[in-house]
C-alpha cells in the first residue's frame, strides 16, 4: 500500500465565532489524486489554506509524510516539496513567463539546472510563444497555466491547487487536464474545485465539505448520485 | 546572458571614464563631488525600493549614521581606513536588525514607511539634544545641533598625514560610485537579485514556491542602508562637519523624490535624479527670486503627472521609438495575441 503522504487530524480552524473548518480528518495516498467539492463557505478554502500554512489553524495537526507541519510558515512548507497553486492567480506580472518559470525551478536546483528545467517545462505546457512575454499581458487562460508551470518545475511529490479551472475556457480545461494527470504520475494531487464537468472529467475520489466538516468521502460516481450531497450541493431541495 | 554581462561592464566603464574626464570641465569639482554622494545615496534608496518593494521613509537615518559614525570613529582613532569600513558596516548592521523587525514581524507598505519615519525622527531629535559635554563618546563630543566638526578626513590609508582633498577627492567618490553601481549591477543580475525582484512582483506567490521572504528583504534592507552609510561618510569627508541635519525629514523625503523623478527599477534613474535635482537645488540656491522648495515641488508634481515613470525610463523609450524598435514589435505582438484568441 502506497504511504500517506498528507493527513490533518481534527483541524479546526475559527474565525471569531465561526468555525469554517471543523474537526476535518483527511488521509491522502502518494500519487492519488483528490477532489475536495462542496457549497461556497463549505470551508475547502479555509482547509487549504491551513495545510499549506497561510493560516495557522485554531486545533488539530498537519502532517506532511509523517512529519508535523503545523504552524510552518507558507515557505517552509513548500521547501518540503509541496506545490501550491492559490485560488487567485499569484505571479510576477512585471516579468516575463520565462522569468517566473525559472524563479520556481531556482529554489531547488542550480542556475543551469533551473533553465534547463524552464526550457523543458514551456516546452511540455507549449509556452513557448510567450516564453519573453510578462505575466501582466497575459489572458487569464495562460496566466493559469503558467502558474501550474511554477508547481511542474520544482518536481514536488504533493501538489494543492484551489480552483485551478475557475474562468478558464474549456479548450484551456482540456489542457490543463492533461497536465495534472501527468502530475499525478509522480505526485499526489489535491483539487480544491467548483466545475463539477471538470471534476467529473479528473477525480476518482471526492471529498464533500459541508459546513467545514468533510460530509462524505467516496467514488465521484457514488458522490454524484448521493442524495444529500445533492440536497447540500446542487441545490435540490428533499 | 554572460556576454551582455560582459557588456554591460564595459559600457558602464567607458562612459563614467568620459563622464569623470569631462564632467570637472562644466561643473567645479567641490560641487560635483556632492553630486555623485548624493547619486550614491539615490541608488541605495533606488536598490531596495525599485527593485526590492522597500519603501524605507528614513533613508536618511543610514546616511546620517553613516556619517555619525565616521565622524567619531575617526576622532577618536585618527586614521580614515577603519572609520570608513565602520561606516558601512554599522548601518548595514543597524538596517539588518530593524529589518528583522520589521519583516519578520510581516509589516508591509505604509506601516513600514511609518516605522522607518519614525526611526529617522528619533535619531533626529537624539542627536539634537546631545548638546551637553555628558554626550561623549570617546574622545568625540556628539556637540547637539553643533554637529561635530574638525576630525580626521580621508586619508592615503596607512598614511594618516597624506589626506585626499579637491580634486582628488572627487576622483576618489566618483570611482566608489562606479564600483558601487557595479556591484549592484551584478547583484541584480545574480539569483539573489533576480529572487528579489520576484518578491517585489509578488511576496505570497515567492513565499509558496519556498523563498524565505522575510530573510532575504532583511539581507537587501541592510545592503541599502551599507550603501546609504557609505555616501554618508563620504559626505562627511566632503563637508568636513556633521550635524544633525543630515537625519532631517526633508532629506529622506528628498532621496524619495530623486527615486521618482529619476526613474524607480532603473540603476541609473535614482543618480540620474539625485545629481540632477541635486544640481537645480544648487542653482537655485543662487538666487533669491523664488523659493526653491517651491521649484521643487513644482518639478515633483511635473514629473507625476507627465513622466509618471521617471525621466530614465522616459529617454529609454524614447530612444527605442527613434530607432523604430517599438513601433515594429508592437502591432505584431498584438497580431499574435489576436490570432491565438481569435
């Protein structure tokens, strides 16, 4: 059986009086590749933020191949290998698609190395019309897709991506489907998502958030015809 | 990259050898010695905030401390070598510190620039109450808004007899200033510098690739203010005195201004402005029609509003639309755009 590569045990995490996660255990496997779905302010968000540190969750822990991460700073985190991609699309806009790409790869490889490692990864996402181009005069589509460059370069073996298909055309879908299947090959995968096409189109397993607390966790199959997570989800009424 | 690298160098060299000839032939050396400190003191501001983010309101602080503690340091040791390497190490040590504080305390934008207010007006307000002969250091009397005059200026170092004055001097600042714009020429072309402008562009999306954000904006704060330090304790040379004017809010806000009018992310801009301002405050300190603040103000808001860039960044461009560069690339990248969209 592969190992866990990613658990949290009872977080909590609350703002206030809210509580947007609440007692969530979560199990991943190496190389399984997961969905977390759920109503807004179901508390996926909150969730994913807290395993990949830009929250410091209330209770509970995060471990991270056996090891406690709770608490680490977001950059301590991804100095274990872990790629992260946030809700927002996060890159350097004044600088060229090459740049940002290379930025990522330097922090674990060699100056030479890490252009190698660009090359090769605008070439795999078919970058390399805007290779020289900024980020600031990019379409959304491809500003997506290089920020999945920025988690492909450093190789990790864990990748959390919040809503990586929101406001993407479906040929861009299609091609960013193809590669986080390719991730998966060497990383496990965490999909925090809406687009229920898409998830249909990717996920094995889904885990349904509800209220901050994980409602159910199994096949997409079984989730999509589940009733209550359809009373909860879509909106159907009992 | 290693040959442009190699050009840059020589480019660089060529024209500050014809600047350095030519330059004493228009302007008095005396004068143009304060020019070049003050372009020092614009890229050390123009370091941290055009390429790393750090809007630092107290710049000045480090240029005063700079100059500070030069001053005592060579009163009391009476050789210029030490002093000098004081003189860039304690700011820098100072800036580390506060950078810490600051960055690791994960303030941003204004809180920082009130922080680094702050600083600079404290040092101020110290500095100007130490009037009485209880404020000593060594064999130096910090002398409250007196200043401290008549310490030992630069020196051949080794030779505390054979001091480096005029003309001379000026040779001796220029060429730091070439060495210092080098070195940050090459710092920026480095991962250190590359990284740092990453973080400038985008401080979350850094911190999720895996850079200790709060680390390396500490290690280029404190570059800034050695850089300060040093063109202070080269002002220092040059005026022969120190006073608490050096700390003054009108000189921090004057170094932000050089930054903005020169062009911020430029190596140049920041001297670019920093001399050029430099020498219209000095010109119109000649004459006694109108206010030069007022001019100053007026040149600021001129700039703000026509070449919100800055003047380096405006001439860079329109060189290229000269050379028809521009004007060719343009509509062809956006046939481009149009056709993978379309």
């Amino acid at each position: 059986m592969a190992e866990t590569v990613l658990e949290t045990a009872g977080l909590t995490m609350r703002f206030g009086g809210v509580t947007a996660s609440d007692n969530v255990d979560f199990k991943l496997k190496a190389r399984e590749l997961r969905c977390l779905i759920g109503p807004n302010g179901a508390g996926k968000s909150t969730f994913f933020k807290c395993v990949t540190g830009l929250l410091t969750p209330s209770e509970g822990h995060v471990f991270m191949r056996g090891q406690e991460v709770t608490g680490w700073m977001p950059h301590q985190v991804a100095s274990l290998g872990v790629g992260i991609k946030t809700q927002t699309p996060n890159v350097m806009d004044a600088l060229s698609v090459h740049e940002n790409i290379w930025l990522a790869a330097r922090r674990f490889f060699t100056p030479v190395e890490a252009v190698a490692r660009t090359d090769d990864v605008i070439d795999r996402l078919a970058l390399g019309s805007i290779a020289r181009t900024d980020l600031g005069q990019l379409a959304h589509g491809e500003r997506q897709r290089v920020e999945l460059g920025l988690v492909v370069v450093t190789d990790p073996w864990l990748v959390l991506l919040d809503e990586p298909a929101a406001g993407m055309s479906a040929a861009d879908v299609d091609r960013m489907t193809g590669i986080i299947l390719e991730m998966t090959r060497s990383a496990a995968v965490v999909i925090v998502e809406h687009d229920m096409q898409f998830i249909r189109s990717i996920a094995e397993t889904v885990t349904v958030f509800h209220q901050g607390a994980v409602l159910m966790e199994d096949h997409v199959d079984r989730v999509m015809t589940d009733e209550t997570v359809r009373r909860v989800y879509l909106g159907k009424k009992a | 990259m290693e040959r442009s690298a190699k050009r840059d160098v020589v480019v660089t060299l060529i024209v500050s050898a014809i600047l350095i000839a030519v330059m004493p032939m228009l302007i008095g050396t005396y004068t143009l010695t304060v020019l070049v400190i003050y372009g020092m003191l614009g890229l050390s501001l123009g370091l941290i905030w055009g390429f790393g983010g750090i809007l630092c309101f107290g710049q000045a602080a480090f240029f005063g401390l700079g100059a500070y503690v030069y001053a005592i340091a060579a009163v009391n040791i009476g050789e210029s070598t030490l002093p000098m390497i004081l003189a860039v190490l304690l700011p820098g040590a100072f800036a580390a510190v506060l950078g810490a504080v600051m960055f690791y305390g994960r303030l941003t934008d204004v809180y920082l620039g009130v922080i680094t207010l702050v600083v600079t007006l404290i040092l101020f307000k110290f500095i100007n109450s130490t009037a009485g002969p209880q404020y000593v250091i060594g064999d130096a009397r910090l002398g409250g808004f007196n200043g401290i005059p008549g310490f030992q200026t630069l020196n051949v170092p080794g030779d505390s007899g054979a001091y480096i004055w005029g003309d001379a001097y000026f040779y001796v600042c220029a060429v730091a200033l070439v060495i210092v714009f080098l070195l940050v020429t090459w710092l920026l072309r480095s991962s250190f510098g590359r990284i740092a402008i990453g973080i400038r562009e985008n401080e979350t999306r850094m911190a999720l690739i895996g850079y200790d954000v709060a680390a390396r904006k500490t290690v280029l704060f404190a570059i800034g203010a050695a850089i300060a330090g040093l063109a202070g304790a080269l002002f220092a040379n040059w005026a022969e005195i120190v006073t608490p004017n050096l700390f003054s809010l009108g000189q921090s806000a004057e170094i932000i201004i050089w930054c903005i009018v020169g062009g911020l992310g430029t190596r140049l801009g920041p001297i670019v402005g920093a001399a050029g301002l430099a020498y219209l405050k000095f010109l119109l300190g000649q004459q006694s029609m109108i206010d030069n603040t007022l001019i100053m103000g007026l040149v600021l808001v001129i700039f703000v509003l026509f070449l919100p860039r800055g003047l380096v960044p405006a001439v860079g461009s329109l060189w290229h639309a000269s050379v028809g560069r521009t004007a060719r690339r343009r509509p062809a990248n956006r046939r481009m755009r149009r056709a993978r969209h379309g």
